[in-house]
C-alpha cells in the first residue's frame, strides 16, 4: 500500500507539472503597439500588469467529521502549504500538515483513543475569479502521505472549495468546504471519508 501511495503521488506530481507548463506557455499578455500609443498611456497599461508568478502560501485550520462512521471519528489538522501562483489562476503548493484524529470512546477497542501525524502532500489550485482583484473563489485538489510511524498512519486525496478575500493587505481571510478520503497504513484503522470545514489565510 505505501507503493501505491508513493506512485500516487509521484503521478500527482507529474500531471501538475504538466498542467503548469501548459497554462502558464498559453498566458499571454496582448501589449499594444508602440506607435499606436502614447507615453502615458504605455506607463498605465504596465502598471496595472501582475507578473507571471509569484510566491505565495496558506496556512489554515481544518475540522472533519468521517461521513462513514459520523460521529465516532473526527479530526482536527494545521496547514502550512508554500507554493506559486501564477497570474492565469493556477497554484502549485506543499502542504504540510500537523494531523490529529480522535475516536470515541469504545470505538474500534480503544478508550478515550487520539493519534496524531504529519503530512507531506501536493496541491493543485485553480482561482475561478483570478481577473476579480477583491474575491477569490479557489478550487483545491490535493494528495499526500503521513510520514511518522505511529498508528495514524494513512494515504490521503482531497477535494476541496475556497472562498474569501484578496484586497486586505498581505493577509487575506477565507472559508472552505470539502472532502477527504483516507487509505490507511494501519490495518485497525478503517478507510475514511471526511467532510470538512476549514478556516485559514492566503498570503499572495
């Protein structure tokens, strides 16, 4: 299973890198002709033009509840994922995240049980409103792997939706919907479908 998590990814991997070069080869800027314009107006046309890319990252805060098996199992994980943005909507990042999931009591034989993990993963992002200097409505997929051997130990692939600002100064608040599905390492742990709810910041 861990072979297949690693071809998983390193496909993720790959399929991103194309896409990136794709879109960011067909983002092109139309810049007017010299002797069609004056002066001025070339000084405001590149004033206004963003770069091709540039660096950016999120960090947010995710809560889950397993729609399999609700409410027995939720979890509660931190988010840090630097990355590029490109100026036609796209984003590649890394998320790393600090993971914790928690049972119930009674629940799989374990009392009162938790176990927490971290995460290395790839994530694909695609702003819907990338021309809209006020809004950002960004669709996210995502995989990865945990890392430590401790018996919350998984493969992971999310889907998720985001919503929020981008006019606020270096910090931009938003609000996501989505769901993950877990593949576990650990053959006491069952597969996962998590919906969650999340609240983080862009830096762009």
């Amino acid at each position: 299973m861990k072979r297949t998590a690693l071809l998983t990814a390193a496909t993720l991997l790959l399929l991103a890198g194309t896409a990136v070069n794709a879109l960011a080869q067909n983002d092109t800027t139309t810049v007017p002709k010299a002797d069609t314009v004056t002066t001025a107006q070339t000084d405001n046309n590149t004033a206004g033009v963003r770069p091709k890319a540039w660096f950016s990252f999120l960090t947010e805060i995710r809560m889950g509840a397993d729609m399999l098996d609700y409410p027995k199992f939720m979890t509660y994980d931190w988010n840090i994922a630097p990355g590029v943005s490109f100026r036609n909507g796209l984003s590649l990042r890394i998320p790393v995240e600090a993971v914790v999931g928690m049972t119930k009591e009674s629940y799989n034989d374990y009392d009162g049980y938790y176990s927490s993990n971290g995460t290395l993963g790839l994530n694909l992002g695609y702003d819907f409103l990338n021309k809209n200097d006020r809004m950002r409505l960004e669709l996210n997929a995502s995989g990865g792997s945990t890392y430590l051997k401790t018996p919350y130990r998984f493969a992971y692939a999310d889907l998720s939706l985001k919503f929020g600002s981008k006019h606020l100064g270096a910090y931009n608040l938003y609000v996501g919907l989505g769901l993950r599905y877990l593949s576990p390492y650990n053959p006491d742990m069952t597969q996962k479908l998590l919906f969650n709810f999340t609240v983080g910041f862009w830096a762009l």
